[in-house]
C-alpha cells in the first residue's frame, strides 16, 4: 500500500513495482507463510533508499515473523 503523501502518482506506482517485486522472491524462497496475510506499507524513506536495502530489511521482517 502507498498512500499519497508519499508522493505523485509515478513514485508510488515505482514503490509498489519494488514491493510487489520483493515479495514474489519472498515466497519464491519460502519467506513467507501462506496461512497469514501480510499488510505492506510503504514509507516516504524507500523513496530514497536503494532497492537491495529495501529487500534486506523486508527480508529480515519476513525471517522475524516465523
């Protein structure tokens, strides 16, 4: 989810590609349990961060949750 404070519509849309991205290799690798449901927010800061920091902390959410 990307609300728009955020920002305009091509940065949200850029935000949501990233999530939607991280979270098929999660369950690719088995990250990410399919009894529960996941609610993913984005936060103004992933504008400026890297996509390979993104995926690591996303990634250490997902390994704390099991």
């Amino acid at each position: 989810v990307a609300k728009k404070k955020i920002g305009n519509a091509v940065k949200r849309n850029k935000i949501k590609r990233q999530l939607r991205n991280i979270i098929n290799e999660a369950v690719k690798k088995t990250l990410i349990k399919f009894n529960y449901s996941y609610l993913v927010i984005a936060k103004p800061t992933m504008l400026n961060s890297e996509y390979t920091n993104i995926k690591e902390t996303l990634f250490q959410s997902f390994k704390k949750i099991k």
